[in-house]
C-alpha cells in the first residue's frame, strides 16, 4: 500500500515539472521590412549553434498560414539569437541601418510561440529617408501624404508608400538601398491632390542620386498642392490661337488684294503656310504628331524669326526692291539652329513633349533661344537697313514717306520685343552657367518669350489692319504721270547744257547731301522727268552721273600734284563723296581701277614723262 502511495506521489511531482517546462518554442516572423528580398532563405542564429548564421537546423519555413517559422528544442531554456539570410553580412539592424543589439531568450518569460519583427537588414543599410520639412498652410485637415515614383509605377495612393508621422510631429518614409536612383513627386492620394511648384504651375519631377553606402535623408518642402493653389496665373492658348486666326485673315486679304504683284505674293503665301501651320499645331488637330514632336514648342520658336524675315522681305517688296538672296544667310542659320536643337532633343531617350514638360536639358533650351534670339534680331536689322538704302527715285514722293513712316514704327516696336526675348535669354544663360536646377526662373523665361511673342502678335495684327493699304509695291512715277513721251533731241541737248553749267562751271556735284530733288528744283523740273532725262542723255542713273563727275574731279587734282599736299581721302572729300566705301566702289565703277592701282599707273606715267 505504501508503495502505491509512493509512485502516486513521485508520478505527480514528475507531471507537474513537466508542465513547467516548455516542450518546444515556436519563432515566428510577423513583420519584415517593406522592401525585404522575399526569395531569399532566413535563418536563425544564436548561442545556440555556435553562431552559425546558415544553419539548416534552424531555417525559417512556411506555416499554413504564410508565416516564416521555426521550431526550437525544449532543452534551450535560455540564450541570446538573431536572424540572418544565410550571412553575417545580411544580418538583421535597426530600421535606420545600425547595428542591432542580440535577442534574448528566457524560457521562464516566454510562452510557446514566439513573435518576431524584423525592421531592416544591414547589408540594405543605404537608405534614402524623405522627410517632409514644409507642408503649405493651405493643406487640407487630415490629409494623408503618399510618396509617387519610377518605384511602384507612379501609383499616388499606393498605402505602402504612405508617409508615416514622427515623434517630432513630421512626416516620413525610408526606401531601402535597393532603390538607389529615383524620381518622385508628393501627393495627397491622387492625380489631381499632386504638388506644383509655388506659381501654381505643373511642378516636374524630383530626382535624386543616393551617393553613399550609408543611410541618407531628402529634406521636401512641398510649395502647393494644384487641387488647393489659390493664386492666378494667366494662359494663353486661347487668345493666341484668335490672334493666329486673326493673322490669317489679314493675310489672305493682303495677299487677295496684291494677286498681280507676284514677288509680294510669294513672300505672303509662305507667311500664310507659316501661320496655318503653327495655328494648327496650336489647337488639338494633327494630336500625335503634335505629342511626337513637343507640342509646337520648336515651331514657336520657327515662326517668330521668320515673321521678322518675312517682313523685311515684304519691305523689300513694297519698295521694288525684291532680292531674296539677301536673306539666304539668315534663313540657312535659322534652319542650321532649328535642326541642331532638334537634333539635340531626339538624341535623348524621352519623348519631346515630355522633355519640355519636365524643364529637362536647359543647355539645350538656351542653345534654342540663342539661334530664336540672333534670327529674330538680324531679320530686324536687315530691315532696319534696307529701309535707309532703298533707292526710291523713280517711286511716288508722297507714298514713300508714309510707308517708310509706317516701317520706321514696325521697326521701333520690333526692337523693344527682341530686347523682351534678349531678356529670356540673359535669364536662361544664368540657369546654365550658376548650374541651378530653379524651375520658377525656368518658368520666367519661358513666359517672357510667351508673352512677348504675344505681344508681338497683337502689334502686327493691329499694324497690318492699320497700314494694310500701304502693303503693296509702290507706284512708280510714271504710272501715274502722263509725260511719258520720249523727250526730243532739242530738249536733250538743251538739258545737257543746263547740266554742264550746274555740275562743270558751278561744281555742284562738292555738295555731300546733294539729291534728285535738288538738281530737279534748280531746274524747274518735276523729278520724275529729270531722271527720264538723265537716262536718255547720258544712259545712267542720276547717282552715276554724279559719282562720275567727282571720279572725274578726284582724277584731274591728283594729276596736278594734290596728291602729294594732301591725303587721296580727304580729295574725294572734297569733291563729294561722303564715305571711303562709295568713294572706293564709285570710282572702281567708273574707272575699272582700284584708287591705289590708278596712283600706282599714275606715278609710272609720271616718270615715263620725266
């Protein structure tokens, strides 16, 4: 009876023992880190296994319910452990990187299952942080911040990439050293909640480059949300399109009204193709070869030089003075510019339209303005001179000094918007050579060429409306005078007579700023009879009659010896010519010799005689 008793008894104490100890302890892994390499194999390592961080006996599996698990033996009470991935260099750290302090393990503390959060990998240390610093007051309450990138496909709304807030009360959110290279923007959890830049306007993307092994923080301050912005900003499609519109008219009106001058046609019929072609790369027409090629960005920059070449060219034209040859120099470096820069942008890898929606490649952008900016101006220029040197004898008085009026002021306000682009372009220089990554400076120069290309726009509009009677050739004198009968031999030499007497015994040829005008009221003459005159007795304009009579003054003082008191430039001063380049092209004209090849044969005949 006692023996029963006693095996009862130690049976008991036995039973109970064993309901203290812990048959075997379950470790499972709960959380990993967002980014962790899920084909990899983990491990447990501790005490244990002397360490061992690759240990098949103790490799992490799956349970039935998707957890990594592992089962350790009931006779480890006790001892320190960590997790790895099968290496010392892949060891579990703390979520910013750093080293992480060992696991312990006390039986008597724990139950049978043991759960495991595992916040970053060593090895994936190099993290990149982004803290938002700034968010505007005009953010909604309770908004919700979420991080969009080339890293999960540009999703706003993805809640795995949701901004976290810390103790310091700000937001952030750790990318792991995988993903090292990146773009992103912020947003409120969709499209239309994105940032945008401080002007309201489409903010490009935010790119950054993480540089060391170690873990690294981007400081963001959001400037406005484009669902919330309330500032103003002005667009312009809309009016310049009616502009365009406008201008097209006007020129089929100009060009219905001119249809017998066909030099003046030809020179409208290219404006008209220019305008048709911007005006529809302006609307939604021809829509993917509008996206292919950048929207009309490039064609922008096309028409404005060529509407300053074409309207030198219709100067040209109003003034009989068509010689298009002058203008193949600037039309070639136009087209030079105009393909480089294309060039440029194909040779990169993203579309045209995006390239310019992003701000991408200002050194590009600023080789663009810098060949916009040089054909604008040199066009102006050409017009600018032609206008001082066009020969308008033979053309009606009166229309010539209203029209030249009507180009003197084209001219003035031409200026003032080529010194508008100039400023654009001192602005863009800047960006490049401070090697500053300013969008809102980006978007100024931008807006100036805008909005001066607009302003531009309107004053042609408005100029062509108010001078549309003056844009057509000039008439000639003898279109509208009826002395068009071929003067008599009488009259010939009487004329020849006067002529001797002004230019031979008077010398009125010395007088520098001597015209047409001029000679004609000396003689009681209309002008446009002196000329007829002049051609029919002596076979040349009124310029080489002149030219030739102070050619012929400027020789006979150098053969009596003027030469040697007195310079050869200040002699045909005084015989007339107001400039070294007409007296040089004046007298090789009349003579066929340079000046210095006529001294050279000059001093040779002179010693022959001696």
């Amino acid at each position: 009876m006692n023996y029963y008793r006693l095996i009862t008894y130690f049976t008991s104490i036995l039973f109970f023992c064993q309901t203290l100890q812990v048959d075997a302890v379950n470790f499972v892994i709960k959380n990993l880190p967002l980014h962790h390499p899920h084909n990899e194999t983990l491990f447990l390592v501790g005490s244990f296994n002397a360490w061992n961080p690759s240990d098949q006996k103790y490799q992490f599996f799956k349970n039935e319910e998707g957890q990594w698990m592992v089962t350790v033996p009931d006779q480890l009470n006790a001892f320190e452990y960590k997790i790895t991935r099968g290496d010392w260099s892949k060891v579990e750290s703390t979520q910013d990187g750093k080293p992480k302090a060992n696991r312990v393990f006390i039986s008597e503390n724990e139950s049978d299952t043991v759960f495991i959060d595992i916040l970053g990998w060593e090895d994936l240390a190099g993290q990149t942080t982004i803290i938002l610093h700034e968010i505007p007051s005009s953010t909604p309450y309770e908004s919700k911040f979420f991080l969009a990138g080339d890293f999960n496909d540009w999703d706003p709304a993805n809640t795995n990439y949701q901004f976290n807030k810390d103790e310091n009360g700000l937001y952030t959110f750790t990318l792991p050293s995988s993903i090292a290279d990146f773009e992103f923007k912020v947003s409120r959890g969709s499209w239309s909640t994105i940032e945008c830049l401080s002007n309201g306007r489409y903010r490009p993307n935010r790119v950054y480059h993480h540089t060391s092994k170690g873990p690294e923080q981007i400081i963001v301050s959001v400037d406005d949300w484009e669902d919330v912005f309330k500032g103003h900003f002005w667009e312009l499609p809309q009016l310049t399109q009616f502009l365009l519109f406008h201008l097209f008219l006007l020129t089929i009106y100009i060009l219905w009204m001119n249809h017998g001058h066909h030099q003046l046609k030809l020179t409208l019929m290219i404006l008209l193709s220019g305008l048709s072609t911007v005006t529809l790369y302006w609307t939604s027409y021809y829509l993917p070869t509008k996206n292919a090629l950048g929207s009309i960005h490039l064609f922008h920059y096309l028409m404005i030089p060529l509407v300053y070449l074409i309207i030198a060219n219709v100067q040209d034209d109003v003034f009989r003075s068509f010689q298009p040859k002058k203008y193949l120099s600037v039309i070639f470096l136009l087209g030079v510019g105009l393909l480089a820069s294309l060039g440029c942008y194909l040779m990169q890898e993203e579309p045209l339209l995006l390239i310019f929606h992003e701000r991408k490649y200002p050194t590009i952008n600023l080789l663009v303005k810098v060949f916009f900016v040089s054909t604008s101006l040199i066009g102006w220029y050409f017009s600018k001179k032609h206008l001082k040197e066009y020969n308008t004898e033979s053309l009606q008085g009166s229309t010539v000094k209203l029209v030249r009026k009507a180009f003197e002021y084209y001219q003035k306000v031409g200026l003032v918007i080529i010194m508008a682009f100039f400023g654009a372009l001192v602005i863009q220089g800047y960006l490049v050579f401070s090697f500053q990554n300013n969008f809102e400076l980006q978007d100024l120069s931008d807006e100036i060429i805008w909005y001066a290309t607009f302003t531009y726009l309107i004053f042609i509009s408005a100029w062509v409306f108010k001078y549309h009677a003056f844009i057509k050739p000039i008439d000639q004198k003898s279109t509208y005078r009826k002395e068009e009968m071929t003067s008599t031999n009488k009259e010939i030499e009487e004329f020849i007579e006067k002529m001797t007497q002004l230019f031979e015994r008077d010398k009125l040829y010395t007088k520098h700023d001597l015209t047409l005008n001029d000679v004609a009221n000396l003689l009681d003459i209309p002008s446009h009879k002196l000329t007829k005159l002049i051609h029919q007795a002596y076979k040349r304009n009124f310029s080489e009659l002149v030219n030739d009579y102070r050619v012929q003054a400027f020789t006979k003082r150098v053969l009596i010896g003027d030469a040697e008191k007195s310079t050869l430039l200040s002699i045909a001063y005084e015989v007339g010519f107001q400039s070294k380049s007409t007296f040089n092209r004046a007298f090789k004209k009349s003579t066929g010799v340079t000046p210095k090849e006529y001294m050279q044969k000059s001093a040779v005949k002179k010693i022959l005689e001696d």
